[in-house]
C-alpha cells in the first residue's frame, strides 16, 4: 500500500469507521497490533527473560492506545510500568476505558509529574533510574496541537538518551504527522526504532524529521475497510508508481532510439558538474550525450570518451533533452543560454544554478511557466527556498507543501531533494521517496540525478514516472552501496554512477518479466 493521508482525511476516515462499531474497537485493535509488534521488538531484541516495559501514556486516544497495550502486555506476564500523563476525568471515552483495563490488570501505573514538581518526584525517579528494555511511546498521535513541554518533554528527552528500542505509537510523540516537521516553537520528538501506524500511512513519518524520528514504519490497518478511504493524493515512491513506463528494448533498436541529451553548464571552475550529469545521462541509457560548457570547453572527458564535449554557444539544443544548471554559473552568459533553452519546446531539466538563475529573474520565470515540453526541476530546500522567495526553514516545515507550489507555479514536475524528496505535479499530487541515505549528502550526487532525469526523458518516459523513477533509482542505489561498504562515509557520486544504472537494468528485467510485485525486494545492485 503505497498511500498516503493527512491527518484530516485519517480523521474523517476514522469518524466513517467508528460510525459503524461498538465504542473502543479501534483503540483495542491498535492496541492488539501494536502489543505484537512489541513482543517481536522484545524477541528481536533476545532478552533472555523478565524485560521490562516502560509505556509513556499521554491524556488523548494515542495515550488509550497506549494503556491498551499496557493492559495486554501486563495480561501476558511481562513486566509494565506505566508513565501516566492523563487524568481519567479529562480522557475521552475509549481512553478512559483503557486505563480501566490497565488499572485492574498487573502494570504498574505512576504519574512522574512535572521534574521540578516536589510532589511527585519518586515516581520520576523510580522511572528515570531503572533499565528499560523497550519503551512504548503513547504520548501523543495525531491530535498534537503544541510543543512538548514540561514534564512530558523531560521525559522525551529521557527516553532519547536511552540504549533501549523504542516502538511509537501512531507517529512519533512531538513529530508532525503531515509534514514531518518536529511541532514547534523548541519543540521535541520521541526518536523511535519503529513506528506503528494506524488506519493508514502518513506522509510525515517519511520526509522531514520523519524518518530520523520513525524508524521503520509498519501500518495497521485496524481492518477498516478500504472502501472508507478515499482516493490519495500523496503516496510514498516506489516501482509500482512507475514501472509501467519502463519498456524493454527492441531488439531492433539504434543509439537514435534512446534520444540525446545534452547538459549545459560547465562554467569556468566547475567544469566537473556537467561531466557527472552527462555520465549519469550516458549509463541510464541516452543514445548519445554532449557536455556543454558555459565557457571553455575540454577538448573530450578522458575517463569517458563517449561523451561528446562542446561549447555551448555554437551547440543546437533544439533536438536534444537538456539538462541546464550543473555548474553553469550566474554569469549573464549562462542567463543568455538559459533563456534560449527555456523558449525551446525540448524536454528539459533544471538543475543547480539554472535554478538560482531563475529565481532571480523574473523573464526567465515566465519563460520556464510559459514552457510547452515536459520540465523537471530539481531544487534542494535553499534552491526552492530562491525559487518562492521564502527561507530554507519555511521549505522545510512543510516540504510537501513547497513541492506543489513551485510545480503549480511553474507547470512543472518538481523533485525536492532532502531526506524523504518530494516529487509533486502541477494538479497537486505528490510523491515522497524512501529510498537514500547520508551518504548522498556529498557534492556532485544532484548532478547525477539531474542527468539519470535527462537520461529517462530522452527516452519517452513521461516526466512524472522519469521523476519517481529517477529518485527512487538514485537512492535505491546509494543504499545497495551502503550495504556494500562504499559508505555512508566517503561515497562519491560518480561512484553513485554505475550503481544506478546496474539497478535500472535489473528494475527493467524485473518489468520485462512481469514481476511488478517482488520488485522491493528482488533487486540487488553490485557495488562495482
Ligand atoms: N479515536 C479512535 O477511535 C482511535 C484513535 N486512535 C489514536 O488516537 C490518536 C489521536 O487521538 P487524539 O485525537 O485524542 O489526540 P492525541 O492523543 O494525539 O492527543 C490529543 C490530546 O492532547 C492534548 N494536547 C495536544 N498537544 C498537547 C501538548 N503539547 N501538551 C499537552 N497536551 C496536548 C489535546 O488537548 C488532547 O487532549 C491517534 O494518533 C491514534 O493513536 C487509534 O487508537 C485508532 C482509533
Ligand atoms: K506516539
């Protein structure tokens, strides 16, 4: 299940399904989902006997949820200690229930209170001192309206210094559902190993903060039925989202069928950008590919002799897929053969500094609206941030919503980088890729995706499956490399290279045979 839903669609889901059970039925199936998954964490875990619980319980349902799982595990002899953050009188109902179930059972309630609250510091204590095996967040879910404060955010910050697992309920307690963002101002968050999500995934725990926070993720469905959910318009990335667009290759087929790319960029000093995205163009399939130089063009790459380099302003763009802004400058030269390009009906990726280009000229923003061919931009958050005239924070906090801006504004498909890139469409619908890792944080790897997007738009992909695919491949990548040893720590991106194109071949082998449902888990990339 791919989907993804806000926190307004899961409570109008929610308030469908309730509509049709008796009180406390979805609270007693979170909580019967979430205590297996506890019991394989503890499993997981190979504690040999007698582990202890601690269970954080805050004042709404996710705190209910909580206390159910309490009840259950406290039901199955394993020792439980609850941290109680709720009053029975203010709970709501399913809540209130719960705590009766945890109350007549065997777990161990206790009220730490505020730290620097002189009335209840044993409690505090007696939990800040013991060893903890696993701990379950249920402090807050989606119905977080405020930072953490107080006695619960001590508490956080207790549980984030701990070497024990940590399973969240919901969502990590202090994270945004939506955005993924830590609620703030100074806000906190509960740093899980896993999450448990219910009723259906949330875009949040993906992107952001999100998965520093989440973990794993798992979703329960709490068995609501699918017909209560209504048509997405986020989902996360993965194959399933783009493979009908990948196509075997004839066998009668010649470099003229796979399309041209060319990269424009290469200013003085940074001719190495342009050098990556081609590369990537050329081992993702281009039929043939040109670097492009701003200025002084080398005479060919010798690492790689199949490139064909040129100098910009004699070169004809108007055959070719472009790929503009790796390493071009900001010079009024690059702005010249960045309007030129923009007015072409080519398919064409921006990248880089043809994105700062843009943002600080408002002729070359009506021409990139006013385009006709397919366009990919490819911002990082300080990119996107130029581009709307807002800072990297305000991208940050809501980078879902930052993507469709800059796609409705500009009528473009819009990738943006960070962990968890969104990519978003024009009419609003958006994906968040999972796949990637820290180690793609090292210069030169946006070249590479700039030029796997030039690659696959060369060859006919739509650019909304060329988008996904080409930030899923580039992750997906980067992670077969880390399981390899070539990083996190010192993976270059033309190391990246070879990688991702190993991973399309497979990912269209996997297509050819018709084996959509085992792509996840059937590729393997070699490092070399
Ligand atoms: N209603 C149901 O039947 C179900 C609810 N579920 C759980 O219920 C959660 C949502 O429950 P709620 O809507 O009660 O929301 P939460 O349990 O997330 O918290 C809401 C409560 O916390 C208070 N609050 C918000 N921010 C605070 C802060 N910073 N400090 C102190 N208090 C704060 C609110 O005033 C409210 O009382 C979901 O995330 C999920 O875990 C699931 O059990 C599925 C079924
Ligand atoms: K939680």
């Amino acid at each position: 299940m791919n989907e993804l839903y806000t926190v307004a669609e899961i409570r109008q889901i929610e308030q469908a399904a309730l509509a049709g059970l008796p009180a406390g039925t979805l609270m007693q199936r979170a909580g019967a989902a979430a205590m297996q998954m506890a019991l394989a964490m503890l499993d997981n875990a190979s504690i040999a006997s007698a582990p202890r619980v601690l269970v954080l319980a805050g004042p709404g349902n996710n705190g209910g949820d909580a206390l159910d799982v309490a009840a259950r595990l406290a039901q199955a002899g394993i020792e439980v200690t609850v941290a109680l953050y709720a009053v029975a009188e203010r709970q709501p109902q399913d809540a209130r229930a719960a705590l009766g179930r945890a109350q007549a059972g065997a777990a161990t309630l206790l009220a730490p209170g505020d730290p620097g609250d002189s009335a209840a510091p044993s409690a505090a204590g007696s939990i800040y001192q013991r060893h903890w095996d696993l701990v379950i967040d249920g402090l807050f879910g989606i119905g977080l309206a405020r930072p953490l404060a107080g006695a619960m955010r001590a508490m956080v910050e207790f549980i984030n210094t701990l070497p024990c697992q940590v399973l969240a309920l919901d969502i990590p307690s202090g994270l945004d559902a939506d955005t993924g963002d830590i609620v703030g101002p100074g806000g906190i968050a509960v740093r899980a190993h896993r999450t448990i999500t219910f009723i259906a995934d949330k875009p949040g725990l993906h992107t952001c903060h999100g998965r520093d926070h989440a973990g794993q993720v798992s979703i329960a469905t709490l068995d609501i039925d699918p017909a209560l959910l209504p048509p997405a318009q986020a989902f996360l990335n993965g194959p399933i989202l783009f493979a009908d667009a990948l196509r075997p290759r004839p066998q009668n087929s010649h470099k003229g069928s796979f399309g041209d790319v060319a990269v424009l960029g290469g200013a003085h000093g940074m001719q190495g950008a342009p050098i990556l995205a081609a590369r990537a163009a050329l081992h993702c399939g281009a039929g043939r590919v040109f670097a492009c130089f701003v200025d002084e063009a080398p005479g060919y790459d010798p690492a790689q002799p199949e490139l064909m380099c040129r100098h910009a302003g004699d070169f004809d763009f108007s055959k070719t897929t472009v790929v503009a802004g790796p390493g071009s400058g900001g010079a009024s030269r690059a702005n010249e053969l960045l309007a030129r390009v923009l007015d072409l009906p080519v398919p064409l990726v921006l990248d880089a500094d043809a994105l700062n280009l843009v943002a600080a000229d408002r002729a070359l923003q009506q021409r990139l609206a006013a385009r006709t061919g397919a366009t990919i931009l490819t911002p990082h958050p300080l990119e996107a941030a130029r581009l709307l005239a807002v800072s990297a924070g305000v991208i940050q906090a809501d980078r879902l919503a930052a993507a469709r801006q800059l796609a409705a504004r500009f009528q473009a498909i819009v990738i943006l980088k960070g962990s968890g890139s969104v990519i978003a469409r024009p009419d609003g619908s958006v994906a968040i890729n999972p796949s990637g890792n820290p180690a793609l944080a090292t210069a030169g790897t946006g070249d590479v995706l700039a030029g796997v997007c030039g690659a696959l738009l060369a060859q006919h992909l739509p650019p909304w499956q060329a988008a996904l695919s080409a930030a899923w491949l580039h992750g997906h990548a980067a992670d077969r490399l880390v399981e390899a040893g070539v990083g996190p720590v010192g993976l270059s991106a033309s190391e990246l290279i070879p990688a991702i194109r190993t991973a399309l071949n497979a990912l269209n082998a996997l297509c050819t045979l018709g084996a959509l449902g085992a792509l996840g888990a059937q590729i393997t990339v070699n490092a070399h």
